[in-house]
DNA sequence: GCTCCACCGGAATAAAAGGGAA
DNA sequence: TTCCCTTTTATTCCGGTGGAGC
C-alpha cells in the first residue's frame, strides 16, 4: 500500500510553474497594449485627488477585451497614489452578475463600507439612506469620495432597470465606472437618469493576433519553465482567439488547457496539436458547465431544439412551442416565458434567432439555429 | 407581517414583407 | 411599378403570486 495517493501525484511533475497567472482573473503588473486606455481612466479620475467628484466613466468592449483588468489596474494605481495623500479615496468594485439588483448593489456598497445591511427585509428606501449616511463619513475635515466600479452593468440595467443609476448619481460624491460590453446599453437608461448621467466613454478594441502574441509571451514567462513551449504554441493560440473577436481570456485558457492536456499525457513540452485538442475540450467544458446550471424548463426547450435540429427541421417559435409541450408532458409554461428562454440562450450564444416575415397572411416567425455541436449538446442535456 | 424578487402569464402593441390594388 | 394592407407572431408592458429573509 502506497502513502498517500497525494504523492504519487505531486511527483508526477507539470509543465506549469505557476498556473494561476493564466487565469484570466489575475492581475499581471502589466497590461501590454492597454496603457492608452488606463491612461485615459486616469486621467478621468485625476480629480479625485483635488477632492472633486470625478466624472462617470464608461467602458465599452467585446468580451477579452482588458476591460475588467485595466479597470481593476487603475483602481490599484489610485489607491496606492492616495495612500499617502490627505485625500480619502474609496474604490469599490461590484461585478453585476453577483448582485443583479439595485437593492442588491446598494447593500454590498454598505457591507463594504462597514455597514451592515440585510439582505431582504428593509425598504429600498432604508437601504438607500443607510448607504448615503455613510457617505457622510468625513475624513480630513471632507467627505470621502467614492468610485464604483460596475462591472457587466447592461446585465444590472436589463434585469433591474435604471434605479441605480439614478441613485448612484444623485449621490454627489459617488462617481461611477459602468463597465459593458455593448454599446447601446444605455437604452436601458430613461432620459431622466440619462441626464446626470454625464459619462466619458472609453471603447476598448479587440485585440489583434499580434497583440495577443504578445499578452501569452508575458503570461507564459510567468506561467512556465523555459523551453516547454515549442514555437508554434503561442502564435497558434493567438490566431485562434483573434479569430474569436480578439478574446484574450480565450487566448489563455487555450494555452492553459494545452498546458493540462500536456500533463495528463506526462509530456515535457507543449505542442501545437495540444492547443487543437485544447480547443475541443474548452468549447465542451463551456456548453457542459452551461447546460448542467439551466433551469429544467430551459434544458426542455433546449432539448426541443436539439431534437428539431436533429430531424433536420426548421425551427421556427411555434413549432418549437408544440415539440417543448410535447417533450414536458403537462408540466408546461407558457409561450410568453419560452420566448424568455429563447433570449435567454441565445444571450448565452448557444443558438441564434433570426425573424423574419412571411408576408401578407403568413405573419412574422423566428427562426432558430443551434450554434454549438449538436454532439456536444446531446452529451451535456442527457449526461446530468 | 413586511419587503424583495424570481417566476409567471395575459393583454396590448409593434413589425415585416408578400400580395394586391392603383 | 409603387405603395398600402393584411396577417400572424414577436415583443413589450405590466401586474400577480409565493418563497425567503427579517
């Protein structure tokens, strides 16, 4: 009988030196190809320093594009320049995607500035006078300024309207950094809100291949050992993710998921047929991950989907509807809440719809397309 | 008992484009 | 040929319900 199992493993030896900086979360001490847009968040937040409100800030840009980064990098830099100023400065970050409402927002402001707030039970109203009192906080003889980065907001606007904005804003020493990846998300916002919402736009490119060359060059020096990479490694993953819209976070997983594949196959190197490999592996983990947190009803229609797509049908929304009651047996929602479902999944990118009219007497349809491998779909709805 | 909020569905309104009138 | 009409469904608006935290 062996030791521990743990043993075995840990000598079996890895490619990698440091994974974690290939995770798109970490922070690097430099961001290449990014200084002009940190430069001009700065410049923005500049005022902060002479005890003024800064402007609103927004940051436009597809999804790998550096935004959540070069925010959270400025939001370092500040600090650090503040720590010894007689300015008290607080930067707070808040990714939509956890706190999906106003109410939700305003509370985790108060639990991060020390105030606790519960969860459910107070007005909005309460919440939002508890978040403006300590605000009042002074520090110096001044108040304290605020920045609140909201990262992901179109999914806040979407979900839960403009409220927060509107109390963020008439909140005069709060500024705010909206991070989105669309542009036109401020049709979420009424003209009301609009109108204090006075933002300095920032847009945030894709990035191109040789622009990604670069970002895993600096990642793979911290990542791994000298020499695994054999030379086509990095150039290879970087085509691949320019292809994807110049998305650096795919970029990175592709050549971490090469790096895993390599270990598993106990090489010493990393080869480009692994980054193929990586590919394959990645879209599956994604649909896989997806699919297994759906709720029931979306995995039905989804399962419709699959179904129509494998008879070679068009999908078109009524006819989706009748093989979904069909596959649900009685236990239905309405049509009103699939067409939810369809934004829904189509939001997550795993089909695409397309209306389209049929002209007089035949009405509007939309029709359906699955986007990701039949296969892999019919992997991931029956392997749960 | 109060509030928030996720989930739900009915009803009203908007939209696209081929068909038919002019 | 042009332009408006029709149809059917997409999409929006809005209010209801019930669970959960307080």
């Amino acid at each position: 009988m062996p030791a521990n199992i743990f043993e075995g493993l840990e000598k079996k030896g890895s490619v990698f030196k440091d994974k974690q900086s290939l995770d798109h979360r970490f922070l690097p001490d430099n961001l290449p190809h990014r200084r002009e847009q940190i430069e001009a968040i700065a410049t923005y937040w500049l005022d902060a320093l002479k005890h003024i409100t800064p402007s609103d800030v927004t940051i436009f840009g597809k999804t790998g594009t550096g935004k959540t980064a070069a925010a959270k990098f400025a939001m370092n830099q500040l600090q650090d320049f503040a720590a010894d100023k007689e300015v008290k400065i607080r930067t707070e970050y808040i990714r939509c995607t956890d706190y999906t409402t106003e109410y939700q927002v305003i509370a985790r402001l108060c639990q991060l500035m020390g105030r606790d707030v519960p969860y459910r039970g107070w007005t909005k109203g309460e919440v939002i006078n508890a978040f403006r009192d300590v605000l009042k906080t002074q520090v110096y003889g001044k108040r304290i300024i605020l920045i609140v980065i909201l990262d992901e907001i179109d999914i806040l606007l979407k979900n839960d309207g403009d409220g927060i904005l509107y109390t963020l804003t008439r909140t005069d020493n709060v500024s705010i950094l909206s991070i989105s990846n669309y542009v036109d998300f401020k049709k979420f916002i009424k003209s009301r809100v609009l109108s204090s919402f006075r933002d300095r736009e920032i847009v945030f490119p894709p990035y191109g291949a040789q622009q990604l060359v670069d970002i895993l060059g600096e990642r793979s020096e911290l990542a791994f050992e000298d020499s695994i990479l054999e030379s086509d490694v990095i150039p290879l993953c970087a085509a691949m993710a320019a292809k994807e819209e110049g998305d650096a976070r795919y970029a990175l997983d592709l050549l971490r998921t090469s790096g895993e594949i390599a270990d598993e196959k106990e090489s010493k190197t990393i080869k480009g047929e692994m980054v193929r490999e990586a590919k394959d592996k990645i879209e599956h983990n994604k649909v896989t991950d997806l699919i297994s947190t759906l709720p029931t009803q979306q995995q039905r229609v989804l399962e419709s989907i699959l179904k129509l797509t494998i008879e070679k049908e068009e999908i078109i929304s009524g006819k989706l509807y009748d093989t979904y009651k069909e596959l649900a047996k009685g236990d239905t929602v309405s049509y009103r809440r699939i067409f939810d479902f369809i934004n829904e999944l189509e939001m997550l990118g795993i089909i695409s719809t397309n209306t389209i009219s049929r002209g007089r007497g035949k009405g509007r349809t939309n029709i359906i397309t699955l986007q990701c491998d039949k296969g892999i779909l019919e992997d991931a709805l029956y392997s749960v």
